[in-house]
DNA sequence: GTATTATCTAAGTCT
DNA sequence: TAGATAATAC
C-alpha cells in the first residue's frame, strides 16, 4: 500500500521529511493525528526500527489508537514496539529503570493531588502555620509551577526573586513547606505528577551515561499536542533530541488550552531557535467541520491577539447555522438539550453516540444529566468523579499501594485503621512525631516497634499484627498474579466482609458493587497476555497499579462500545471529533471563568478553549446559555457570556428572542431585557433600541455595576410579601448583613424557607 | 477510641 | 449543596 497516496500535498510533505526538525502547525480538524500516524508508519516502512521511535501524546487513549493504526498501516504487529504514550507515563517508565541512580526503589509510589494536598496540609499543621494563608491547594500550585521550570526546593530558597515574593504576599515559610514536602516524598518513595518530568530532568542533565543510553536508543521523536508542553517537557525532549535532532512536533498555538499547569506557548514560538534549520509545515485545510464551524471559529480566534498566522479553510458543505438558545434555568437548559437531541435523533437518525455535550465545569453536568434521564437518553460522563478516585476504591488501592511500597504514607495512615481495628488518632499521632524525630518512614518505626515502645501495650500489639499481615502480603507480589493477591489482600484485611455487611444501606451496595468492578477490572488485567516479558509469566499487581497510577478519564476504556451521549469538559475534548456539539452554559464568571478575568492572556486562553469547543463539531454545533443557575446551593443570576457578543452574526441562528417574548413576559427588569439585545439581533420596530453609540460591551459593565435591582432589594424589610422568579410568592422572616452581603430568609409557599442573597434574589416586592 | 452532630467553606480546567 | 473538619457525647 502506498501509504502517501491518502494524504494532501502538505500533509505528505511533513510526513517525508522524516531527517532533521520539523515542526507541524496543524490546525483544528487538519488531520494532525494522521500525519503523526503516517509518519511513524512511513519511517517503520522505510526500515527503521520501531523501538528506536517515541511517540509523545496527550492521552495514553490517544497513544493505543494510533499504535493499532499503524500496525494496520504497517500490516505488522511490530508497531507496538514503539514507545507510544504520555510524558508522565513515558518517563515514569524510565526512571523505574533508572530509579536508583536518583535515589529511589524501583517501587516509588506515584502521588496524585489528593495525597499532595494531604501531606502538605499535615506540613502546614505541624509548622503551627495558619492554613487560611497556606492553602493547600495554592501551596502544591507553586510547588509545581517551581518544578516545572526546574527550579529544586534548595534553588527556590535561594532565589531571592521567589523568597521576597513569598515574603510580600504574607507567605514567607513557602520556601520552608517545599523543602519538607520533598523530604517527606522522598522518605515515603514517593513522587508526585511534577517529580515525574522534574527527576527525568536531573536524571539526564546529571548522568551523561544515562542520557547517552536513551539517545543512542531513541532516534526519532514525534510530540503531539506540542502548545500544551511545558518547561520540564520541553527540556526533556531536547536533551533526548540534541544527538541527531530528528524531532518532529506537532501543534496549534489556537489551541493551547493549558497554560494554567505550566503550558509554555514559547516552546512552539521559538522553536526555530533552537533549529534554525526547522522544517515548518501548516496543515490549514479543514475536513472535519462545515464552512458554518470554520467560520464562525475563525472569526472567534481573529480576536485574539497572540497567534500564528493561518487560514483555516474547508471543501466541505455550507451546513447549518450554529444555534444560539437561552433558557431560564439550568435545568431547563438540560431539558432543552435533551429535547434538541432527541427530535434530531428521530429526524435524521442520528445515534446516541454522534452528540457530545461540552461545558466548562464538571459541576454543570449535573443538571444536562437530568434532563437526558427525563428523556431517557443513554448517556456517559467522563471526568468528575472518576472511578479510581472514590472513597471505597481508594481505601482499596491504598492497601495495594503499602503492600507494594510499604513506605508510602499515605496509603499506610489510609489504611492502618481500616477496617477498624482501635489503633486511634492519639496513637498514631505519637507514632508520626516519632518517626519523624528519629527521620525514619512511619513504616519503618512500625518494624522496629516491639524494641522500642513508646505507645500502649495492646495498641502495639494491634499494630504488629496489622504490620505482619502486611509482609505476609507482600511475600505474594511476585507469586500471586494481580487479581489472586487483589482478591487475597481484600478477604485477609477485613475489608471484603466490612463491606459485604454494609449492604443494608443504599451506599453500600453500591460501595460494594464498586469493589467487584475493580476486582473485575484486575481480573481482566491478569488475564491479558504479557507480550512484554514473554508467555509465562504472570502479570502482576505492581504492574496494574502503575497501569491506572497515570490513568486518565479519558483513557478509560468504554465498557461497552455501546451506544450513549458524551459529556465532558472541553478541555477533556481536545482531539475528539463529534457530528453533534453542544455547548452549553456561556454565561459570564462561568465561561469565561470569573477567575481568569484578570488578566488578557487568560481571557485569551478562555476563549481558545470555546474556539476548541466550536471545532469538534463535524454538523452542527449549539450555543446556550442559561438566566440563572444554582451554584453551592443557592440561585445565581448570570449575563450571557462575553463570547456570545463577540460572534459574527452571519453564522447564528439566534433562537433567544422567542424565548424572551414568550417565556418572561412579567418579571423580566428592563436591565435584562437590554442583555438579550446584542448587537446580531435585528431589532424590532416598536422596541426601544439601546443608544448605538454605547459599545456592547460598556453597556454590560455598567448593568453588572448597578443596573441588577438593588433598587428593589434595599427597600425589603422583615414581613414584607415577595415575589421570587423560581420559589414563587414568600414571606421575609429575617434580613442580615449589608450591601452586596445583605441575606434574607424568606418562607416560601411553595418551596419552604430560603436564604437567598439580595444581590442575586431580585425579589420583587408584592405588600409593603 | 468511636459514633454522632454541628459548623464551616468552597469558588476551574488535569497529569 | 456537599464534603471536610471540629466538637460533643457515649
């Protein structure tokens, strides 16, 4: 098969330009993925050795679908011996071979978020440091960022630039919390998503035999998604790169959606730095979308400031408009989603699995998802809260994890008392100052404890049988294969029959039935063959731990390749094609979020991510955006997002004033009204136009300043009658707080007592 | 040491 | 609203 036969001219250029750097700017539906797969088939085709090729992608999905592609292309199974996958899943593979020239077991545990989190909070607590300055989250958020310009624990505390800063934003001790962070990381054999890259980094930069190995081994590198890398990555690459530079990358700058983790747009803008012999292609023409989506998607990315010149085009049919819905409340939004899917469904046979439906955040699920279940539409979320993140599976996981790593201590004070066995908080407590004085793991205290006890009598001896059933499990790790020692360790720790007499209770059957999902999951695992270390051998629970460790939502497999709605974030979207897009809640503070109004690169940044949004549609994409919405348990009024104003009317379908008019009439404040006129909307005759000559934009800033009738909420006094656009008619019982702060409870007919904010309830008031 | 109840507070995207 | 933590009772 003449593999250049099914690609355009450009295309096969970058795919022939198999010597030297290339970088691939490709726009959205460009093809991307197929140049990366061609080129890889076409350089084994040409003779070179697969293991000798890596492959970096965004996804581990996105790595096994373009390894069976090109085995297909090649018509040879030898493809899987490239090395296909993650940065982190690449490289965590690596420095398990090379771990113990850093300093670490073969063994290392990998930390995600929550156990980040969970030690540094214990940091912050035991440095008597007030957690309300030292948030968790913002801590571990400037560790990372640290890390992922390669800047160790010691060079932070020695950067004067980074120390002050700390010192002037009231948080002197960072410096202090990253060092112990680490050493707590390293004493547990532990690393975190950051360490991953950041120990590569040391690894090649300080072993010259190690770097030299991998680059006399690895001659061919293609990186996917390359906008999306960041500093750490970058490096990592060109280290491994610099012996024949035969590196190809492949990118969007419109695209770059992950600046918040450290993304570095430069790395694809200066590129040519680096190479100034670059081979640059653009891939501008569009097969996915209509003329309708490329258009409109332009005319979105037009507005921002920072990008490469490109044109994207498309042979493909005009199509239909994109259409633009309002709704009063989320959950009519995810009504009218579902009704929308579903006439479409029966008018041109589409099925479940040609609709995606995008949002922002994954808490806006929720209302879509009740509006699909009216409906009885199958549908699938990805995202949220995955699988291996629940309680239940995590106290699971937390057992395999000390049985293979009995240093990590996390899982070790995850488990030590579940099932409940009376070793207390007072006791373990004593147990982790201790370790922590004589600068031992809590684990190996635990070992030493019959010679040295410092806690009560039973309670050591409680320990020392948990700590023997530990060992006794471990004995089996290279014995049993992963679902014979999973199931063994589940049975002997008591958590099996914990569970098992939990079922009376709704939760616990589904706990339960949790725990034989991931018992099945392991099954199946065990049962795979190993083609890895040959016929023969069992395939182990180390092996399953570090194959979900780096697991990703969007690498879990469908179950069944059944037929179901896909809900997602967008930024969980990213590389995926859909013939049905929707996507819902554009609302201001939301999409864009309120937290990236500061700033223009991250409004930029926002409004990439609607252009990404926009282009994985194939047919038609739908825009809504909803009056109000619950968030954290009350109604928030929201404004159409900025977005919405921005589009070039020429590609919509407004479907919004039909609404107004109909669905309102009577409540609706003049300052809403003027919202909905944005400036596509033709205007009609005997409605009042607002002055041409105040931009958009302005208008909506000075309507979000005072135009939300605080004129109303200031004259409410207790025992007045209101009138409130969801709970109906209501009696105020009690008024707190002032200006913006200014609460009320309100018993509501209806609906029962409320807290409402004055600013957001826009009560009207019916009797004085 | 454990179970129950009360109080607090969060704002986002992901490896 | 919901999940995490603190306070209280047993």
């Amino acid at each position: 098969m003449n593999l250049l036969e099914q690609l355009n001219e450009e295309q096969q250029f970058a795919v022939k330009q198999t010597e030297g750097p290339s970088m691939i700017i490709a726009g959205a539906g460009s093809g991307k993925t197929r140049v990366l797969t061609y080129k890889i088939a076409y350089l084994i085709h040409r003779g070179v050795d697969p293991f000798s090729i890596m492959a970096l992608t965004f996804t581990n999905k996105a790595a096994r679908e373009m390894q069976n592609r090109i085995q297909q292309l090649v018509e040879s199974t030898e493809a899987r011996n490239v090395w296909m996958g993650t940065f982190h899943s690449i490289f965590a593979r690596i420095l398990r071979i090379e771990s113990e020239k850093i300093g670490f077991p073969n063994n290392f545990t990998i930390y995600d978020t929550d156990d980040s989190k969970s030690i540094i909070k214990k940091i912050v607590k035991e440095q008597q440091l007030d957690d309300k300055v030292y948030k968790a989250s913002n801590v571990l958020g400037r560790i990372s960022s640290a890390k992922n310009n390669l800047i160790s624990a010691a060079e932070y505390n020695n950067n004067p630039e980074l120390t002050q800063a700390d010192k002037d934003s009231g948080r002197g001790k960072m410096g202090m919390i990253y060092t112990l962070y680490q050493e707590r990381l390293r004493k547990a054999a532990s690393m975190d998503f950051d360490d991953l890259l950041f120990n590569t980094n040391v690894l090649l930069r300080d072993f010259p035999d190690v770097l030299i190995k991998y680059q006399r081994r690895f001659k061919y590198f293609l990186v996917d998604e390359y906008q999306d890398t960041n500093h750490s990555q970058y490096l990592i690459v060109k280290r491994l790169a610099a012996q024949n530079e035969n590196l190809t990358v492949v990118g969007d700058d419109a695209q770059s959606i992950y600046a918040f983790r450290g993304a570095n747009i430069q790395n694809i803008l200066n590129l040519n730095k680096d190479y100034p012999q670059l081979n640059t292609y653009k891939l501008e023409q569009n097969y996915r979308s209509t003329k309708n989506i490329v258009g409109i998607a332009n005319a979105i990315i037009s507005q921002n400031k920072k990008q490469i010149h490109k044109t994207i085009w498309t042979e493909n049919s005009t199509g239909e408009k994109i259409t633009l819905h309002s709704t009063l409340s989320d959950n009519e939004e995810g009504s009218l989603v579902a009704r929308t899917i579903f006439d479409i469904k029966n008018n041109e046979q589409a099925k479940d699995s040609e609709f995606a439906i995008l949002y922002r955040t994954n808490a806006q699920s929720r209302s879509i998802e009740e509006g699909l279940r009216k409906m009885n539409i199958p549908y699938r979320i990805f995202g949220g809260l995955s699988f291996y993140s629940r309680k239940e599976i995590k106290d699971i996981l937390a057992y395999f994890r000390l049985v293979i790593n009995p240093h990590d201590e996390e899982a070790l004070l995850r488990v030590i008392n579940y099932p409940k066995r009376g070793i207390g908080q007072t006791s373990i407590e004593k147990l982790r100052i201790e370790a922590n004085r004589l600068n031992i793991s809590l684990w190996a205290l635990l070992e030493r404890l019959e010679s040295n006890p410092i806690i009560a009598r039973s309670a050591a001896l409680t320990i020392l049988e948990f700590v023997n059933m530990i060992r006794a499990f471990r004995l089996d790790l290279n014995i049993k294969n992963a679902y014979e020692l999973a199931e063994h360790i589940t049975k002997h720790s008591g958590i099996y029959s914990t569970m098992y007499h939990a079922k009376d209770e709704d939760e616990g059957v589904m706990r339960f039935e949790n725990m034989e999902e991931l018992l099945s999951a392991i099954k199946e695992f065990s049962e795979l063959e190993n083609d890895e270390v040959g016929a023969g051998n069992i395939r182990t629970l180390s092996e399953f731990m570090q194959d979900i460790a780096l697991h990703t939502d969007a690498d879990e497999k469908s179950k069944i390749d059944g037929e179901y709605v896909t809900l997602m974030t967008i930024h969980a979207s990213k590389g995926l094609e859909f013939p049905y897009v929707f996507i819902v809640g554009l609302e201001e503070n939301l999409f864009p979020s309120l937290l990236s109004l500061n700033s223009r690169a991250e409004i930029e940044e926002e409004r990439r991510l609607f252009y990404v949004a926009i282009t994985r549609g194939e047919k038609r994409v739908f825009l809504s955006y909803s009056e109000s919405r619950f968030k954290w348990g009350n109604l928030q009024y929201s404004e159409p997002s900025r977005f919405i104003e921005e589009l070039d009317p020429q590609y919509i379908d407004d479907q919004t004033s039909d609404r107004i008019l109909t669905a309102k009439p009577t409540i609706k404040t003049s300052a809403e009204a003027k919202s909905k006129a944005s400036f596509y909307e033709k205007p009609k005759s005997n409605e009042v136009k607002a002055p041409e000559a105040v931009p958009s934009n302005l208008r909506r800033m000075s309507q979000s300043h005072n135009g939300t009738s605080t004129d109303q909420s200031e004259s409410i006094q207790v025992g007045m009658e209101v009138f409130h656009d969801r709970f109906g008619r209501g009696k105020v019982l009690t008024l707190e707080g002032i200006g913006a702060d200014r609460k009320a409870t309100v018993f509501f007919n209806n609906s029962g007592t409320k807290n409402l904010l004055l600013k957001f309830a826009k009560l009207k008031i019916l009797k004085q």
